[in-house]
C-alpha cells in the first residue's frame, strides 16, 4: 500500500495531494496522472499541481514523499512538514538517494522520517531504518521495500505523535540527478561497476551501429574473459577493464525484453564481436 492509501486507512483526514502534471505515456501521447494523483482521485481527495494551495488549508501537518522540487520558506513557515527521504541522512541527499546508493556499492541504507526545511534534505531526523542492499537487487526492488519499510515508519511516528527530532550527524554526500550518460556502460570501466549500472534499470551500450539495452546481467564466475568490450558470443560474457559481465536479458532497439541467449541465435553473433564498437579482433 502507497504513503497516501495508508494514511487515509489509518485515519488520517487528506485534505490535498500536490503532484506533478500529468505526462504523455505511451505511442498515442495520451496524458497519464501520477500513481499518487490517481489514487487521490479513487480516494475522492482534491488534487492539484501548486504547492500554494496548501497556505490556506487550515491543516496541521505536510507529508512529503518523493515530491522532486524544494517547497519554499513562506509554506514552510505557515504549515510544517515532515519528509519521507530514501536514505540514512546525512548519506544521500539529494535527488536520486536509491541509485547512488547502488552505484556506490553501499551495502546498507534506509529511510528517515525528518522535518523538511529550506535546505536540501538538511532537517532534523525524528526516525530512521536500516535496510539492506541485496547484492543482485534493482533499483525499483530496493525502492519498493524502501516504500514500505518507510510507509510504517511514518505512520507509527505519526500515532506516537511527533518526537523531538535529533539533528543529523556525519559528513553529508549528495545524490545527484540520474543523468542519460549515468546509464551507459562503458567497458573500460570493471565489471562490478557495471553490474551496478545494470541494476539501476535503462542500461545501455551500441551494437552493430544500434543501441542495445542490458536489462539483467551477473558477474562472470571466471577469469578468463575477452578484452574490454569484446563479447565472447559462446558463454555471453562481455570483458571489461576488471573481470567479465555476463549479459542474462537484453532489449534491442525497437525490440521487446528477450533472453540474451534468444538474442545471440538471432543475431547469429560471430565468435566474438564487440559492445560499444566494431568487431573485435580479440580471440
């Protein structure tokens, strides 16, 4: 169950949900509400797109999860807020706290109920939890448990009435934006980067002048791979700067999602072609 279905069941009154325009989805182009703005509308609760909106309501607390744009001083001063942030702050500020934290190999994060202030996820923490980071998980897996582990962290801080927050402690890092060029995989990189690249879904590299989306590999379980970019058609292993990437599913420009294995009798691959270039000339 989401953040707002939640807090509607536990009895709480939603007075208005703020959420993003709706955005063309799909080949027709046709306007698609967000997941929270189409639940608010099943749920029978006002939407709208300005965070003003909710200078007048008359509540007594905001919720904010995932909302994506900073919430300026003069709503701050009129209706506090508390922040349902995917990471253990200090760590991951920002934007984009579920992929950097893979990206860094973190083996842990976890999520914070905090008070929202002007600064960038910089208020005080009122609760957190650890959860892990499974080795082979994806980005959308981990923020799906993260989703819920945080859903009853903020419902049991909001029975219990809000406690005094505790101030962040640590040195702050900060979550920069996913960006295109974040996706690419670059095979001069080792291959335990790139798996992380993998699993934060959209992973790209160029194959026979095309691009090729890698949607589910593992690390190889031997030494012996090709040489960075070369892909060794036979067991489907990809060299790279450090050990090898085996590709498991890929989706072809203009393709759906297949096996790779189904993809490689397809493409009928030479003994070892290469990702990110022309043939190889690598044995």
């Amino acid at each position: 169950m989401g953040p707002l279905r939640a807090l509607v069941a536990d009895g709480h009154d939603v007075a208005l949900v703020v959420s993003r325009p709706d955005r063309k989805r799909g080949r027709g182009g046709a306007l698609v509400p967000s997941p929270v703005k189409a639940a608010a509308l099943e749920l029978g609760i006002r939407v709208t797109e300005q965070v003003d909106d909710v200078v007048d309501l008359g509540a007594d607390l905001g919720v904010v999860v995932a909302f994506g744009r900073l919430i300026r001083p003069h709503v701050l001063d009129v209706l506090p807020h508390v922040n349902l942030h995917f990471s253990l702050l200090p760590r991951w500020r920002g934007a984009a706290p579920v992929e950097r934290a893979i990206l860094a190999g973190d083996v842990t994060t976890g999520v914070c109920v905090m008070a929202l202030e002007e600064g960038l996820d910089t208020g005080p923490v009122y609760a957190s939890a650890t959860v892990d980071i499974p080795p082979e998980g994806t980005a959308d897996e981990l923020r799906t448990t993260l989703a819920g582990v945080g859903t009853d962290l903020l419902l049991s801080v909001l029975r219990d009435g809000l406690p005094e927050p505790r101030p962040q402690e640590g040195e702050p890092t900060y979550a920069a934006k996913i960006e295109p060029e974040d996706h690419h995989l670059d095979w001069s990189r080792a291959a335990v980067d790139l798996h992380r690249v993998v699993r934060l879904g959209q992973a790209w590299t160029t194959f026979r002048g095309s691009r090729i989306k890698v949607r589910k590999a593992r690390l190889a379980t031997t030494d012996d791979v090709p040489r960075p970019g070369a892909l060794d058609s036979g067991r489907l292993v990809v060299g790279t700067a450090e050990g090898g990437l085996e590709l498991v599913e890929v989706q072809p420009e203009g393709r759906p999602v297949q096996a790779a294995t189904a993809w490689r009798n397809g493409a009928r691959l030479a003994p070892t072609e290469r990702l990110g270039g022309g043939q190889s000339t690598d044995g």
